[in-house]
C-alpha cells in the first residue's frame, strides 16, 4: 500500500465495468429510497429536528465509504447510536431545542475524533475488549428501550411520562376520535404492512411505500390539522459546513464518557455488519482503517450540523442482497438524499409521526434475542452472568444507559482476570500410550519412583506464578520422599520477570533439599527469558529436555539407578 493510497483508500478501488456500474446505480437508488424515511426516523429517536437525519445520511455516508475498507459498510442514521445520543442528552437539554442540537454536534464530534485516533494510532483491538457478552447484554436491552420509547408516538398516546401515556390510552379508549383512530391506522398498520412485506415481498422497498402512502393519505386527510403528529416543515437545501456553538467546560466533560461508549458500540455494530458481509472484490477488512472512516464520518455529521452515526446492518444487507458491488452504490445513495433534500422536503412535512415510530420499531425487533442468552450460558457461565448483568443494568440505569456497558465491561474484566489467575495445573502420570495426562483423570502411576510431572496450561506470569510454586510446596510437604520436579512446559507461551523469580527461588530451595528441577517441551520464547535472567545458566542444560518422551526416559533411568 502506497503512501496515497493509505491517506486516500478511495485510491485502490478497482476500475468499475458498466455492467457493475449499473448493478451499483439499483443498488444505491434502493438503499436511498428506504434511507431517507430511516434517516428522519432515526433523527426523532436522537430527540433531534427530522432534517437533521438527512443531514446525517448525506456527507457521512460518502466519507465513510471512500475512507473506510468495506466496500458495502452503510453509513449513516441507525437506531442503536441514536438511542445512544438521546440517553446521552437526556439529562442537559431539551429534545429538539437549539442546546440540544448543539450538544449533539459536539457528541457527533468527539465520538469521531476517539474513532479516527484509535484507527490512526493502530489501536482498533481495543474495540475487541466489549466482549461479545456485554453486547449482546445491552442490544437486547437498548432494543427493549427503543420499542418502549416510541409506544407513545406509534399509539398516539401522550409521551410524558408512564402515567400519562396510561392515562392517554384509558381517555381514547372510553371516547374514541376520529384523529386517534387515523394514528392507529398509520402507526400499527404501517407496521403490519412493513412485517408483511418483509415477509412476501423482500425485494420490494417497503419502508418507502409505507411513507408515500403515509404522507398521500396524511395529506389528503389534512391529518395535522385534525392534531395528529406529523414531521411538520423540514427545511429545504443541502446543510452548510460549520463549527458549531461553544460549550461550556462542564458540557464538553459530560458528553465525553458518552462519546466513548459511543464510539465503542457504534464501532462494534459497523464491525459485525462488516465482517458478516465479505467484500466482493475479495478485499480483506481492516478494523483499524474502517475506524479511521467511521471516525471521519461522525466529524462530517457533526460538522453538517447532525447526530453521531454508525454502519447500518439492515442496509447494508439490502445493499448486498439487491446486488451492489463496490463502493459506488454508496455514492449513488447520497445523490439520492441530495434530491430529496432539494426537491422533495415539502413532501415529508405530511408524514405520521406514528409512521416514523413504526419504522425505528420494526428493524429493532430483530435485535431482541432471548436464545442469545441462553446460548452464552451454554457456553460459558461467565459470559451468561456477564450478559445478564449488562441487560439489566442497562434497563435500570435508564438513561444512562453507559452505566450497562461499564458493568458489563468490568465483570467480564473481572472474570478473564480470575480464570487467568486460576488456570488448569494438573499432575502428570505416565499412560499405556506413552504419553503423559492428567493422573487424577485416568489413574496413573507417576512417570518413576520420586518423580512429580506437572503441567500448567498458562504463561508463567504473576499472576500464575504463585499457584504453580504453591502447588510444588504442597506436594514436596506431603511426600517428602519426592527427588524429582518436572514441569511440563509444552502449555507454557511466555514468562514475565515474576515468574522467572519464582522460578529462581524454586530452584533454590529445592536444590537445598536435594531435589531436582527440570523441564521439558520449553518453547523458544520461553526459553529466550531464562537465557536473558540467567536461569539457563542456573538449571542447565541437563535439567531442559526438547519433549516429555525425553524426560520420561532419562527420568525413567535416572530413579532407576541406585545411589
């Protein structure tokens, strides 16, 4: 990769045939078509002005294709970050108000700028660290908040609260309107419409019919000026590049762990959308540069005067399933947002707000999954609790949602770090096969007379040094006639200085007591470190066999021997 081409990605990008050209124009038409209802959805689900969702699907989404490394990744508005950034604002601002917008340009911002330093820096295996647990945990829990919060808009009822969305539901049952009922017929129909589709007719846009019919029969009706909820005036023109309104200090270092969480679980959700769909040109994907294009996309939204963004999963799956190849159809899509906010915005003021609702709400169901839960526990009891946890924190902590994934981060922390510091340290005997296992498991007698096998399936660090020296003392205090020690360390792939300590001050004691230390199957990078502390040296060259086989017949020979 040249110097160009790692600055600019875009560069690399194969020369596009006609045919493939043509494929990418379907592509990009189709994903526009359903990304600009999605787009304005998804800004109300961010507590921000409908436009400012076109806004986010505009210049994002051609950033974050030609500076990320998949070709197919969408770029733009999703639910899951939108969540994020109204929970985030929630306790500074009202949704919709100027200092609203404006924290959330700023959260846009920082968000962007943790990615592109990440990415630059080469650090993209940080992401790695939100386990597969703590996602799975707080997907099914943000997608439980999502459907909770829109209730109110899909139903028509008053969104201030519990209580009175109750109230709400109780006063329109007792005395229907006309009003009420043409929101029942948007928000559940449209969502009926939308399972159906989904279900018959896959290929066909159906969030792009639901909204044509939604703003045709919206406006025919004069819906808004019976009451009814709808998108209302959504200013016309492309956004302008500007550095938004100062902050005080205070605002900028709350929205900063929001930024990160952000960040973090954005990238993760842009991550599996990616790696689920491989590039078809047979480009491999590379975190680190997709960071570097996920950070410069939400810049670009914040500075278009919009919402943090992320890859979409569901787009990025119809982008592949209606055939696009490259990047391209990303670029296409764009021309699309481009002319709706030109020419066609006066249409979208009409649209049901109950219809948006529906649209966030019908993706999001995809994201609960029980069995996920129960699959994690069938894999490992850790990751159940861990995922467990992070659900119900995150339930709880509403709206601070962040407080889920830090419990979910500093429990599965918490349970890597006790399962390294407790590794499986098994006594060796020798069985019929020649090989050595685990003597407890198959009852075995011991390789020879006075010897002690053992194994340790982990590095030597401080964290398990202790148990391994422990474990030797225990035995030698139990069976003082024990004139061998062998440690197998075939399972061994490194040794920090406190191991090397331990080591040290184990060969000393047990020479005291006239016993031996040896080793077999000791790997290069281990054995590099006793070479550099001059436990070489100390042990010999004797004591160091290349495999157990070795060790089990000059072992074998040696208590053999009379002394």
């Amino acid at each position: 990769m040249t110097f160009w081409t790692r600055l600019l990605p875009f560069l690399s990008w194969p020369r596009p045939t006609r045919r493939a050209l043509r494929q990418d124009l379907f592509a990009g038409v189709t994903v526009g078509l359903v990304l600009i209802p999605q787009a304005l959805a998804y800004a109300t689900l961010a507590g921000m002005p409908p436009v400012t969702g076109l806004y986010a699907a505009l210049l994002p989404s051609v950033v974050g294709i030609l500076w990320g490394s998949s070709p197919l990744l969408a770029v733009g508005p999703v639910a899951l970050t939108s969540l994020l950034t109204f929970a985030a604002l929630s306790p500074m601002a009202t949704p919709e108000s100027g200092e609203w917008v404006t924290l959330a340009i700023w959260l846009a911002i920082y968000a962007g700028l943790i990615q592109f330093l990440l990415g630059a820096l080469r650090l993209g295996l940080i992401a790695n660290f939100v386990s597969n647990a703590v996602i799975t945990g707080f997907l099914n829990a943000a997608a439980l908040i999502i459907l909770v919060s829109q209730l109110p808009a899909l139903l028509g009822l008053d969104g201030g609260g519990w209580g009175a969305a109750l109230d709400s539901l109780t006063h329109h049952l007792a005395h229907p309107d006309l009003t009420w009922l043409w929101t029942l017929a948007f928000g559940p129909g449209a969502m009926l419409l939308l399972f159906v589709q989904r279900r018959l007719w896959p290929k066909l846009p159906g969030v792009l019919v639901v909204c044509v019919l939604g703003i045709a029969i919206s406006a025919t009706l004069g819906y808004a000026a019976l009451g009814g909820a709808v998108a209302g005036q959504v200013p016309a023109g492309l956004p302008l590049l500007q550095w938004p309104d100062a902050l005080t200090l205070e605002q900028h270092r709350a929205l900063l762990p929001a930024a990160l969480i952000i960040a973090l679980i954005s990238f993760t959700e842009a991550m599996s959308s990616a790696r689920s769909l491989p590039s078809p040109d047979g480009r491999l994907w590379d975190q680190n540069q997709e960071l570097v294009g996920q950070g410069l996309a939400k810049v670009a939204s914040g500075l278009s005067g919009a919402f943090p963004v992320s890859g979409s999963f569901s787009r990025t799956a119809l982008n592949r399933y209606v055939g696009a190849t490259s990047g391209w159809s990303a670029l296409f899509a764009a021309v699309c947002t481009v002319l709706c906010l030109l020419f066609l915005t006066g249409y979208l003021q009409h649209l049901p707000r109950a219809i948006l609702a529906a649209i966030i709400m019908v993706p999001v169901f995809n994201l609960i999954s029980p069995s996920a839960f129960v699959r994690l526990w069938r894999a490992s009891v850790d990751d159940g609790v861990v995922g467990i946890a992070t659900f119900v924190v995150t339930l709880v902590s509403v709206p601070y949602l962040h407080w889920g994934v830090f419990t979910g981060f500093v429990l599965a922390m918490l349970f890597f770090l006790y399962r390294r510091a407790h590794p499986r340290l098994i006594e060796l005997g020798l069985h019929a096969a020649g090989t050595l296992r685990d003597r407890r498991l198959h009852n075995l007698p011991p390789i020879a007379p006075g010897v002690l096998a053992l194994r340790l399936d982990a590095s030597l660090t401080y964290l398990t040094a202790p148990l391994l020296d422990r474990f030797i003392r225990e035995r030698l205090r139990d069976e003082p006639e024990l004139r061998v020690v062998l440690i197998c360390a075939s399972a061994m792939n490194a040794m920090d200085a406190t191991g090397a300590d331990t080591l040290e001050r184990l060969q000393a004691d047990l020479h005291d007591r006239g016993v031996r230390l040896a080793f077999s199957g000791v790997k290069k990078q281990v054995r590099d470190v006793m070479a550099h502390t001059g436990l070489l040296e100390r042990f010999g060259e004797a004591n160091l066999f290349v495999n157990n086989r070795d060790a089990i017949e000059a072992l074998g020979e040696t208590m053999a021997t009379p002394t």
